[in-house]
C-alpha cells in the first residue's frame, strides 16, 4: 500500500497502521502513533486535537522515511532513539541493547531481597555489569535515594550512553562508569550486583526477529556455544566483589536457570528460592547471596 496522498494526521495514522499491520506488525496501532508523533513533532494531546489537520508535503516524506525503516524491521525504539523502561525514557545507540520490559524483572527481584533484608534504605554500593545505557542500575537508583551505582561496559559509545542518561534522571552525582569486562576492573565491596549478560547462544542468533539479530548488538546477546560464558565470568567475579550478605541478581534466557544457580552455587554463593518469572511465565531473575561470616 502506497503512503496516502493529502492526507490528514488521523488518515495517515490509519494508513501506517493497516501498512504496518499487512506486514505482519502485532503492533501495529501504537507503532503507527508513535510514528506520526515523531515525524510530526506531536504527542498524544498534539494527535487529537489536530487530527483533521493535512500533511505538509515535509511531513509526508518524514513520515514515510520513517515507516519504510520500520516496515524493514527496524524496531521503533532504535528508529525514535528512546525506550522506556521502569518509567526512565533511556537514550540509546547502535552500541546498547534496546531494554526490554522481562528486565524489569531484575529490578523487582533485587529490590525485594534489599526490602526484605531491611536494607533498602541504606548507602548501598551496587555494580551492574554490562550495563548498556544503564538501564537496570538507574532504575535502582531511582528507587533507592542513598545509594551509589558503579556500571561497567566493554563498551565506551554504551558508557557515554548511560552517563547521558544518569545525567538527563539526575543521578550524574550517584553513578560512576567504568570501562571493562564485567566485574574484572572493580575494587571495594557492593552490596547488590545485577547483570542482563548476552545469554543467546551463539547458533541460535541466526533465528532471532529481525529487529533483535539485525539491529541489538552482537556482543550484547551472543552468550558463547551453550549461553553461558557471560555467567562463567561475572558469577566467579562477584563472588568476590559482594559485601558479607550481599546479593547477586542475574537475567536469564528460557531454561538457563538451574545451569546458573548451579554455577552461583559452585562460586560459594547461596541461591535465594526460585527464579522470579517475568510476566509471561519464564524464569528470568536467578537470585543469590554470599553468606555472612
């Protein structure tokens, strides 16, 4: 279907969405609206009250310059840059893994283990280790008011990324970012370490969604020939980097939970019950504790 010529900002949402829907788009509708919003420069309020309004002929073509890149399986967050996450618009670039929301789950666990352990309110020392644009480690400190986050990255472009970030939330005095494998350039005891590793195996990347396997980077999801290298190297690191009674809190893939209790385990730390499952049923946040002496 071609882009509707004159059309109105409702029209050519209704259009983009019947597009996007014919290409297989289970979407479709919200993508449609944060489309136009985007090339038009309007919000929700800005859609309705001028949705008899006609393109400009600049409109049109920014439009469609932006429905062509989803239709080819962009995902709309890298084309608008920005991803929500725990109520945080992140910024993100080619070098960070869009958030997705089964990492939220991350975030519900560790803070539950810290509430539950009557420490939320304390000047905790976190790390989260891969961090990406720094996702998990500000939605944590946007939670807790007194703590302080260390994020690292083999990535310097990600690094910059999440100070952005930090700094846009203002938590720029709160988060510190390092350069380096995992956990490998830390110093000091925290008290909460979180990680969202790569944990696709490498075979498997080949089958992904287009907007994952063509848009997310590799290093960001490619976990070796089983998915779990990452763990291997960062579970061995934390276990001696926590605090006395600190916790270790860890996505993983579908199925991937008992190998990684199982590696937590033999690294000396201790599992906390069962994985929490995200919304759609899937162990996801694999939980462990080095305990006090």
């Amino acid at each position: 279907m071609a882009p509707v010529v004159n059309a109105t900002v409702e029209s050519a949402r209704r259009a983009l969405a019947a597009r996007l829907l014919s290409a297989g788009n289970d979407s479709a509708e919200l993508d449609a609206r944060l489309l136009v919003g985007a090339a038009l420069g309007l919000d929700l309020t800005g859609m309705v009250t001028g949705a008899k309004r006609t393109l400009t002929q600049d409109e049109a073509d920014r439009l469609e310059g932006l429905a062509r890149r989803r239709l080819a399986g962009e995902p709309v967050a890298r084309i608008l840059g920005i991803k929500e996450f725990w109520g945080l618009p992140l910024h993100l670039t080619a070098a960070t893994l869009v958030p997705r929301p089964d990492t939220e789950t991350v975030v519900e666990r560790a803070l539950e283990l810290l509430r539950a352990d009557g420490a939320a309110d304390r000047a905790l020392r976190i790390a989260d280790l891969g961090t990406g644009s720094g996702a998990i480690l500000l939605a944590l400190l946007s939670e807790l008011p007194h703590a302080h986050g260390f994020g690292t990255d083999i990535s310097t472009e990600a690094l910059q990324t999440a100070s952005r970030n930090a700094a846009e939330f203002g938590f720029a005095d709160r988060a510190t970012w390092i350069a380096c494998d995992y956990g490998s350039a830390l110093t000091g005891a925290f008290d909460l370490i979180v990680s969202n590793p790569p944990y696709i195996p490498s075979a498997d990347i080949a089958g992904l969604a287009i907007e994952v396997r063509a848009h997310d980077p590799r290093a960001a999801l490619d976990g070796g020939a089983d998915g779990l290298d990452a763990y291997r190297a960062l579970i061995s690191q934390s276990a001696g980097l926590l605090t006395s009674g600190g916790f270790l809190v860890v996505e993983v893939g579908q199925g991937q939970s008992g190998d990684v209790e199982a590696l937590m385990t033999a690294s000396g730390l201790s599992p906390t019950g069962p994985p929490k499952a995200d919304l759609g049923g899937v162990p996801r946040a694999v939980s462990a504790r080095r305990l006090p002496r």
